[in-house]
C-alpha cells in the first residue's frame, strides 16, 4: 500500500497519541474498541506528492464543504486503543478530497477495509469550528472515564448543566484551575451522529470538557495529552465527589469565595 513519509512533527504527535492510548487502557476508560483520538494536520500539504490520485480513496461521503483538502490523523473505527503501539495497523493519516466527498488514506490503515473512527463526524466538526475560531486545539480525545459517566446516570445531578460543572469543581482546587472553562453536559445523543456532533460543537466552544451523557467524555488541547489532562482532572472531581456520596454524605465542598479566590489567580 502507498504511503507517505512522516516527518518529526508528526512523529511526535503518534508517540504521544500512543502514550495516551496506553492511559486510557491502564485507567480503564477504552474497553474493547472505545475512544478515539484526532489530530489536525495542518501543515502536512508541502510533505504530499504531486498526485495523491494512487493512494487508496474511500468515497461516496459527504463532509462539511470547509474540510476540503484538509488532512487528519485519526484512529480506526473497530481498532483498540492499547493496539496504538502498532499504529500503522488501527490509526491513519487521511487528507479529505478537494469536494469534500471522500479521503485518500495517506499513511497507516493497513488493513482491509479500514476506516476512521465512526465518531469522525463529530472530530472533523469540531477540528472546524475550532479552526474558523482561530483555536489552536488541534488534538481531540474520545473516551469513557467511569465516574464522570457515572455521575452522568445521576439522576438528580444530570438534569443541570450548571450545576454539573460546580459539584465537580468544587471538589479540589486543581479541577477548578485546570478545567477553568468548566466541564459541560451533553444530553444523550446516539453516538456517531450528526446531532451528537452539533451538540458537541457548541458545547467545546466555552468548555474544557464536554460529557456526553451516559456515554463518555470529549476535550480538545493543543496536544493529545493536553486533551487528556483535561478530561483526567475532571473525572478527579467526580471520584470525590462518588466517594462521598457512597461514604454516605453529601460532599461539602470548597466555598464559593474559596473557588472565586482561585478563579482570580488564574
Ligand atoms: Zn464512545
């Protein structure tokens, strides 16, 4: 299969997305085939061939007009995350067609029948969105962290956005310093659809971390492990906060002036 040579950049972008898949098992959070992970590509256009006509094609879709020409790192959709440390085997590198209706696979997938994750459409809508807003986010991390999805099934504390956010930052200062921008809830959507991935969009917009309910977390960073640290420190806050309440007592939590005396120094 054709294949194109990768340059440090994005060497280093699969060493880290490889550490991080091997969090994600040791943690627990990517049983079988959950997760994925995306990274924007952006200035891989100079490393293509002339033609790119003879690297395998998959056609016959319909992406967003905005992601023509535009090239991806993304992991396989059926893949394992802890089979990251072959890479070239259950992740990709594609580049989207200039009609934006199908992707030359560039590097990697060397399986038959290989395709990106079945959440793509919600990785590429956000790597958009992301990009029209002039964020430099470029690394995205889908996965299941048991408490945050545990928390999502509550069902008194699901039912408020707002306060989702506030019990979990009032669980430890670093929640509330490192996911400044809060920890939202999305409302159950099935997963690897488009309503699923508008709803995400919004939501990445003015957070660190979106949780899908009953499902799964999704954040963004500049690198794979920076969307991890984010997703990681806020599942932090929903361990304490499970802990207590399975200790029998609601958590008290910092204070508000204490949380406002940390949001000041941020
Ligand atoms: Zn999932």
């Amino acid at each position: 299969m054709k294949s194109i040579e990768l340059n440090n950049a994005i060497l280093t972008h699969i060493k880290k997305t490889k550490e991080v898949g091997h969090y994600l098992w040791e943690r627990q959070w990517a049983e079988r085939n959950g997760g994925n992970i995306s990274i924007f590509l952006e200035d891989i256009e100079d490393q293509l061939p002339k033609t790119i006509d003879d690297f395998r094609y998959v056609g016959n879709r319909n992406f967003p007009k905005e992601s023509a020409g535009l090239s991806f790192f993304v992991t396989g959709t059926g893949e394992r995350l802890r089979d990251l440390r072959e890479p070239e085997f259950s992740s990709c590198i594609i580049r989207i067609d200039d009609n934006a209706a199908g992707y030359h696979i560039l590097w990697g997938g060397q399986k038959d029948n290989f395709r990106p994750t079945s959440e793509f459409i919600t990785h590429l809508k956000v790597h958009l969105d992301m990009k029209k807003n002039g964020r430099d986010s470029k690394a995205i991390v889908h996965t299941h962290p048991i408490e945050l999805i545990a928390l999502s099934h509550h069902p008194e504390y699901n039912k408020n956005r707002y306060k989702f956010t506030e019990n979990l930052w009032k669980m430890l200062p670093e929640v509330r310093a490192f996911t400044p921008n809060g920890i939202d809830l999305v409302k159950y959507e099935l997963p690897g659809s488009e309503a699923l991935a508008d709803l995400t969009v919004k939501s990445l917009r003015d957070h660190d971390v979106a949780v899908w309910e009953k499902h799964g977390a999704i954040a963004a960073g500049k690198t794979v492990i920076e969307a991890f640290d984010y997703i990681d420190v806020a599942n932090k806050g929903a361990i304490i906060f499970l802990k207590c309440l399975a200790a029998g007592f609601e958590p008290e939590g910092m204070s508000k002036k204490q949380m406002d005396e940390i949001a000041a120094i941020l």
